[in-house]
C-alpha cells in the first residue's frame, strides 16, 4: 500500500496503546477502536483504524489487525459526524465507561458532551448506523458546543462508552494513555474529586514562623490518612500510591513542582520506620527527585523532612517534601499566610507530571 498519512498516524497510536498497561485497564468490552479519517472523508471506506480492534490480552492492549480503511466502525461514524463540524477533528478513540474517567477528563480540561440512547427515536433506530449521528448532534446541541468527550450510559443491550475525539491519532493515543495512568492512580487512592480542602496551607521547609495550618484545620484527624481512606471531602492530587507509599503534589506549593513522598501509615516520627520502610520510602524519593527533574528542570532541590511543630511541620503524619528550586527565584509563590497558587497551576503541573510517571514506575517498564 502506498504511504498514507493517516496509516501511519494510526499505526504510531496504537503502538502506543500497545506499550501502556493502564490503557488496557480502560478497553472496554466490545473492545476500543483507534481511527482517524482522511481529509474531507465522507464515508466510512475513507476511515482509517484497526478492523479487528483493540483488546486486553493478558493485561496488555494488543491491535487484533493492522491499521487500515475501515468497512464498519461506531468510531469511523462518530469522526465523519463530527468533522460535519469540525473538520479537523478527524480522529476518535472508544474507552470504557466509568464516571471517574470523566471526571479525570474534566481535571484535564477536557469539553465533555453526552447523550441518552434511551431518547434514541424510533426512526434513527432503524437506520443501520444511525444511532452515532444522531448522538453526536445531541451532544454539541447539549452544551451548544464541540466536545471532546461524548459519553453515553448505555441502553439496553448497549454497553455504556466513552469516546475521545481529536485531530490526530497520535495524540489522542497519548491522551488516553496519560487519562489511563490517571485512572489507574485514582482508583488506587480511592480519591475523588470534590471541593478543595487545603492539605498543608503554609507547609515551609525548615521554617516555623509562618501562621500554622492547624489554626484553621478543616476536616478532623490526619489529612493524609483522610486521603489514604478515600475521604471524599479530600482533594488530593496523587501522582502513585502503591500501598506502602505516596507521592502528592503539595497544592499549596513552596515552588513550582514541590512534591510530597509519605509513607501510607501514620508515622510520626522518621525513626520509627523499619529499615525495609526506610528503603522502600527512600527509593520513592530518588524516582520523585528524578520526575521533578525531567519535568521541571530546577536548578536544585531541597529534601526535607520536617518533625515536630517547632521544626515548622504543619502535618504530622510523616512526609517528605521535595521541593525545586532555581538560581534566580522570583521569590516564593506564598508570600503571605494562605495565599493559594491558583489551581490552573496546579492543574497543568500535574499533567505534566502524569505524562512522565514512567520514572515513578521504573522497574515495571523495564
Ligand atoms: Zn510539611
Ligand atoms: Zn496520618
């Protein structure tokens, strides 16, 4: 076959997906679909995308066939109805239905539209291939725009979906890889999101003088066991948990990239740690210290631990923070008590460091 663009485009995507274990954790049953269409594509023959489809073998995404046109495809169908609008959109991707994954699509700043097949009109029933059409005019007439994510809750017989849309199949690989990792991070930490909660307000490495967190405590007990159990009142962001330990974006940050390690457990205390927690805590650390230097490139960084109120620690259960730090500072982002970066920041540091989690997880993708 001759070289087309969008074979490629399609091929690089899916060895993508191939390589993430977490994108297998989000095919759904009738399996998920990888397509992109060709410039101006007015049939499904002019489609690009995987015949056979993407399955979950033994944990692994696996493309049942090689990338080409396709003959029948919801997903062929949901690019051609949205490039009726866009025409640049000419890419989408089916996941598995879970509200957790449109709430992570929502964190990423993600148009999310959906549609009811149970209001699906008789006549749309009947015509072959007409449910997707009509679906994707409901859901830009819903929110009176072009989503990026149109979901619906399934209907009888139907099992409920996800579909990303986007303009290239490389990039949307990407972004359901990154959706994944996130997926598989949140369901560890049993964390939702819900109304912000300030974890450590005023959290300053080696400094005590600064109005203290606990003066205007939210929740009651130890916030980081609150995220431990899932506290729905919590919002964290988690970037691994493996049940021993945690990485935590601090979310009122002493710099841009400042990180939290902490074991699970409620330690206190630095020394009554075993010696096995010691290293399994510490080799968390190094890979925080190496994902905070591949994302944010400081010029330093400080590791500290802080017990005890005195020593200026505002959340007992034992942390660590990590904390980047440049030459030419601009001064620290908090110069007065409870003053919040605004979340925006926090939000796009935290994709950033969702697409390079790979370092947290060293040895399992080696
Ligand atoms: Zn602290
Ligand atoms: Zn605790």
């Amino acid at each position: 076959m001759d070289h087309i663009e969008e074979i490629e485009k399609v091929k690089e995507g899916a060895s993508i997906l191939e390589k993430s274990s977490e994108f297998a954790i989000i095919i759904p049953e009738v399996h998920s679909n990888l397509v992109m269409a060709l410039e101006n594509a007015e049939k499904i023959e002019e489609v690009v995308g995987i015949p056979g489809r993407i399955t979950n073998l033994n944990g692994m995404p696996k493309t049942v066939s090689s990338p080409d046109f396709l003959k029948t495809s919801h997903m062929a169908r949901l690019a051609l109805s949205m490039m009726k609008h866009d025409p640049s959109l000419r890419s989408a991707i089916n996941i598995k239905y879970d509200p957790l994954i449109l709430e992570i699509c929502e964190k990423l700043g993600l148009k999310i539209s959906s549609y009811d097949r149970t209001y699906e009109p008789e006549v749309v029933r009947k015509v072959e291939g007409g449910t997707i059409p009509w679906g994707v005019e409901e859901a830009i007439k819903k929110i009176d725009d072009i989503p990026d994510v149109i979901y619906h809750e399934g209907a009888w017989g139907k099992e409920p979906m996800i579909c990303i849309v986007g303009t290239d199949a490389v990039e949307l690989a990407e972004m359901a890889v990154c959706i994944a990792r996130l997926y598989k991070v949140e369901k560890n930490s049993k964390v939702k999101v819900k109304p912000t909660i300030p974890s450590e307000s005023n959290s300053v490495l080696f400094a005590s003088s600064r109005k203290k967190w606990k003066d205007s405590k939210p929740i009651d007990g130890c916030i980081f066991c609150s995220i431990v159990d899932g506290n729905p009142e919590v919002k964290e962001k988690v970037l691994y948990n493996d049940g021993k330990n945690m990485v935590l974006m601090n979310l009122y940050p002493y710099n841009r990239g400042h990180l939290e390690v902490l074991p699970v457990k409620h330690y206190t205390d630095l020394n009554e740690l075993s010696t096995e927690e010691i290293k399994d805590l510490f080799i968390i650390v190094q890979r925080t210290i190496s994902l905070i230097r591949d994302v944010i490139k400081p010029d330093g960084i400080n590791v500290g631990i802080n017990l005890g109120e005195a020593a200026g620690a505002s959340v007992d259960h034992l942390h660590i923070h990590i904390v980047p730090r440049f030459k030419y500072e601009s001064g620290f982002m908090e110069t007065t008590a409870n003053t919040r970066v605004i979340e925006e920041d926090i939000d796009v540091m935290y994709s950033k460091f969702i697409e390079k989690l790979d370092i947290l997880h060293f040895e399992e993708s080696l």
